[in-house]
C-alpha cells in the first residue's frame, strides 16, 4: 500500500531548485495548514504547470501566508501524452462545457480553445466571459490536480470559427470528427493512423 501524495502547483518561479527550496502562496496556505492540518516533515508533490516536472517536497516551515518546503528530488519523467493535443469546444448548453473541460484535462489534453459557432446558444459577453474563464480554467487545474497531471491544460479566451481556424494552422494534424461518418469509423481510422 503506498499512499499517495498530495498534489500542489505554484508559479515557476516558487520553485528555487538551486537552494533547494519552494514556497507555497495562496490558497492552498489555507488548504495544508487548516483543511489537510499537515505537519512540519510531511511530503507533497509540487508542479509548477511548465514543464513536465515532479518537485518533491518535504514542509520545513509555516508562515502566515505560505508554506516553505525543502526540495527533495526532481522527478523528470513525465506521464503526459506524447502528442500536445488541444480541443476546439463548441460552446454548448448550461454548464456541459465544465464537465467537457475536466473530462478532457483528465484524458490528457493540452489545451482546450472554446468556439462560438453561429449555432452556439450560449453568447458570452465580455463581463461574463472573463468569469466563465476563471472558472473553467480553476476546473482545468482542479482536473489537472485530481489527476496528478504533470502539465495545467490552459483553457483560451473565446474564439470565432474563423480565429480558431487560423489558430488551428500552426498545428501538425487537424482533425474534425463528425459524428455521421461510418458511425465515427473514418476518424477512429484517421486518429490511429497519427504516428506520435
């Protein structure tokens, strides 16, 4: 039986590997002093949602607003995918979006770019779209966390086809499935034939 760590992320800059040190702001202050009632020698995992690193910690003090912790090791080997995958969302209806944005980061997806279609119901405004971001990408790093991603999938500012269309053309494959295709077949056939 191993127990498994509890997964924290901080800015890169947090991280101090040359002094062997990581600081902890925010709220996860809150979170492993109060919620998780952590103790001084205790061991988390960090990720600064960069790179694809594991900082290994062991907490060595408690200030008020932050958590210092020693750095035991750097784990390099990374579980993400091998392909950087991003997903073009049409905005759909209620809160579907949410459940399609933590499915998504927990099957391994880079980035997710939500479309407004000339179909889409939901139209955004500007107030309400710097909101539903915030809160998508808290449920990206929630998804991320739950996971033990390595990398914080980034969820883009709403886009129109037409500016996700050109943002898709810096990109080595693009794929559209459609879901009337042989019963999704052609797709399936096209995605494994990607090499990684």
């Amino acid at each position: 039986f191993i127990e498994a760590m509890h997964l924290f992320g901080v800015k890169p800059e947090q991280i101090d590997v040359e002094n062997k040190c990581v600081t902890i702001t925010g709220g996860d202050v809150n979170h492993i002093k109060n919620v998780l009632r952590m103790q001084l020698t205790e061991e988390i995992d960090v990720r600064n949602g960069i790179d694809t690193n594991e900082y290994r910690c062991s907490i060595a003090g408690f200030e008020t607003d932050a958590v210092i912790c020693d750095l035991l090791f750097v784990r390099e080997d990374s579980v993400e995918l091998p392909s950087k995958v991003y997903l073009f969302q049409g905005l759909p209806k209620s809160d579907k979006m949410e459940f399609i944005i933590q499915k998504a980061v927990e099957l391994g997806v880079h980035e997710i770019i939500p479309v407004a279609t000339s179909r889409s119901v939901v139209k955004l405004d500007a107030k309400k779209e710097k909101s539903k971001l915030e809160r998508y990408n808290a449920i990206a790093l929630a998804a991320a966390k739950q996971c033990k991603r390595a990398y914080i999938p980034k969820v883009t500012q709403v886009m129109s086809m037409k500016e996700a269309v050109s943002y898709a053309k810096e990109m080595d494959v693009r794929v559209i499935p459609y879901e009337l295709a042989d019963g999704m077949k052609k797709t399936k056939d096209i995605i494994a034939s990607l090499k990684g």
